[in-house]
C-alpha cells in the first residue's frame, strides 16, 4: 500500500495506529469469546482458557503481539493518551464481558475477583517483559506452566474451602 493511499483512508499516523490496536483487540476477542468461552463459569478455568487462546494467538501471529505490547507501553508518542483512553474503557469492558457467567459466590468474602485478575495480568506481563528484557526465547509452553502454577496457587487462596476440596477430587 503507497503511503498516499495510507493517508486518503487515515488522517495521520496517529489515526493509523489507533485503528491497528482496535482491529488487534477485536481480533483478540473474536478468537477468545466463544461458544466454548460463555459456557465456562469457573473464574481461573476461565483465565486459563483465555491464556491459551491468546498465546495460541501470539505462536501464529507474534507481530501482532509485538504491536499490541508496544502500543500498550506506549510513553513517548503523541498517540500515547489516546492509547491510554483506549486502554482503560478496554479494561473495563473486558471485566463486564468476559466476567459475566462466573459463579463469583465461590470466593472468599475478603477476595476481590478484581485485584486477583490484576495481579495475575501483572504476573504474566512481568514474565513476558523479563523474557524481552534478558532476550531470551518466549518459551509458550513454560509461560502457560508457570500460569497453570499461579492459578492453583490463587485458587486455594482465593476460594472458599468446600470449592478448593471439590476442586482437588475432581
């Protein structure tokens, strides 16, 4: 594509690029809300699912994913308040849409489902970023052991015990 017919459908780079991180969070979401998605009603199955899907998502198209963390960690660039309004209604609206079937009596009274899902998004943006940082090779599989590990340990903290022992004879 010439950069004139870039610039007859984008107003500038700024309307280009936010246009990319849109059409990437739409393509994110059409992998990951599913048939199979709605069914599930379990907060860590669900974050297990989604995990997969997405770094299945990142094997087959890892330049998507190298766009959507630069855009996310975008500091300097004037696209970057844009960005952050973007982000947070994003953030928002995934928490309503992707949390609405789960059976949230399952967790402890002093359990914010909320802070859970930050602290295991932290946990694997760390993982991720750690892995870039020491240019190291984003090993998937390990990624999605050491997310399966996180998971069964907030779980046993997070859930009410009668959950943590149906959970464990199944």
């Amino acid at each position: 594509m010439s950069k004139g017919l870039l610039f007859y459908y984008f107003k500038n780079k700024k309307e280009f690029y936010l246009f990319l991180f849109d059409y990437c969070c739409e393509f994110f979401h059409s992998r990951v809300v599913t048939d199979d998605f709605i069914q599930i009603t379990d907060f860590f199955e669900l974050m297990e699912y989604a995990a997969r899907v997405k770094y299945s998502i990142i094997l087959q198209y890892p330049y998507l994913m190298n766009f959507v963390m630069k855009a996310y960690y975008s500091r300097r660039e004037e696209v970057s308040e844009a960005m952050k309004d973007r982000i947070t209604a994003t953030l928002a609206e995934v928490y309503s849409v992707y949390f609405k079937n789960i059976h949230f009596s399952r967790f402890k009274d002093d359990v914010d489902p909320r802070q859970l899902l930050q602290m295991l998004t932290w946990m694997a943006e760390g993982y991720i970023q750690d892995k870039l940082r020491q240019s190291e090779t984003l090993e998937i599989d390990e990624l999605m052991r050491d997310f399966h590990d996180w998971q069964t340990m907030f779980r046993k903290i997070a859930y009410k015990e009668e959950i943590n022992e149906n959970h464990s004879q199944s």
